[in-house]
C-alpha cells in the first residue's frame, strides 16, 4: 500500500500542479455533470491562469531575493534564524510518514463530509494537503504513534473544509466571485481572530468610522494611492537600501 502511495505522490510532484490541477478539475467537472467541452474548457483555463500566477510570483521572488541579500549585505543586518518558507515545509511534510497517506485521507474526509452535507465546500486544493500532513507530522513526532498522525491531519482536512463553508459567503462577496470558499489553513484560521477584533473595533468610537480600502486611498492621495505608483516607491526604497552602500564601505 506504501508503493502504490509513493507513487501517487512521485506522479503528482512529477507533472507538477500546472499539469495536475486541470486534469482533476476536468474529472470533478465531469463527474459532477458538466459536459466534457465545458469542462475541458474550464480546467485548460484553470491551467493558464496557474502558469500566469507562477510566473508573476517566480518574477517577483527572483527580484526580491535579490534585494533582500543587497539589503543584508549592505546594512550589517544578522539573524541567527531564517525563514526558508513554505516549500520547504510542504517538502518536509510530504516527505514524512504521514505526507504518504494524507491525500487520500483528505479526499476520503471530503467525500464523507459532502455525502452527509456536513460541508459544501469541494477542496481541490491538493498540493496544500501539505497542512494535513505538517499537523499530523508534527503530533507524530510528538506521540511516536502514526495512527494519531493520521487522525490529526484528517480532522485539520476537517476544520479546513469547515472554516471554508464559515467564510463562503463573506469571501464570494468580497472577491465577486460566486460559488466559491477557501480550505486553507494558513489562512482560514485566523477568522475567529478577525471577528473578534472586528467587533472590538466596532465599538470604538471613530475608529469604527474609519474606512480605509483602495477607493479611499487612490482618492485621497491621487495618483500616488495607486497600486502601482505604491509599488514603485516600495521599489525604489528597497532599491536604495539595498544597493547603495550604507556601511560605507
């Protein structure tokens, strides 16, 4: 069972999430109804926004990179701990003894939680089952006992699915976007915090009456509230910092 798992897990890392998302969007399509012209369509449309989205992040990432070693260089500034992001943890996650079992795991969860229409959310979302696993991983490491591992990341599949279907609607408002939630953990958890703080500040005299969005800032401040102005100063600060020599050396 482990080798057919392992390789699962090697065809998935192998044709990558640009090839892998379409062909599981079009079967969901398809099983769900959709007529086979449509569904191709749309998962071919998935595909080439996901190319898109990589190459803006990988040009971005390249770039910042970059300054952020100027920066380090030139200013003296050490830190004894690095964050090596997430693609290092999703390495280590789906690396461990749990990271074998967790799409099947996560996927089993879903389809039971769909069934008894404990949830309405559908998470295609496979290559950050990575979350599962970390948690499962991390209560292996502490327990030494697989089996609670597996248990662990099938409630987090849970919980994801559970704070997606929370925050549906509030996240199909917003984006203008129907139909659609957001099984992800590193940031549906953190709505029971918002709300929490969105009440306090709706009691607060004159803060609650504070509206700060992209409107607002591009009509007060004009062209420079612009996302892209704003982000040619950001530049530019980050450019000075990080290549011309502070330390004077």
């Amino acid at each position: 069972m482990d080798a057919i798992l392992a390789g699962i897990k090697s065809l998935f890392d192998t044709l990558g999430a640009t090839v892998m998302l379409p062909i599981i969007i079009f079967i969901i399509a398809v099983v769900l109804g959709a007529k086979p012209g449509r569904a191709f369509r749309a998962a071919v449309t998935i595909g080439v926004a996901f190319v898109g989205i990589n190459l803006v992040i990988g040009l971005l990432w390249d770039t910042l990179t970059e300054v952020a070693q100027a920066i380090v260089t030139n200013t003296g500034i050490r830190r004894d701990v690095v964050d090596v992001g997430w693609p290092s943890a999703a390495a280590i996650a789906f690396g461990s003894s749990v990271g074998l079992w967790v799409i099947p795991i996560a996927l089993i969860v879903n389809i039971v939680l769909l069934v008894t229409r404990l949830t309405r959310t559908l998470n295609v979302d496979v290559w950050n089952f990575w979350h599962f696993a970390f948690i499962g991983s991390l209560i292996v490491a502490l327990t030494g006992n697989l089996g609670y591992g597996l248990i662990g990341a099938a409630v987090a599949a849970a919980l994801a699915l559970f704070f997606a279907d929370w925050t549906a609607k509030a996240v199909q408002s917003f984006y203008k976007l129907p139909g659609i939630s957001i099984p992800h953990l590193t940031s549906a958890p953190i709505v029971p915090i918002a709300i929490v703080v969105n009440w306090i500040i709706e009691r607060i005299p004159g803060l609650k009456d504070i509206d700060i969005n992209t409107d607002t800032i591009q009509k007060r401040f004009g062209v420079f509230g612009e996302p892209v102005v704003l982000g040619l100063v950001i530049g530019l600060v980050l450019g000075l910092i990080g290549f011309y020599n502070l330390t004077g050396g």
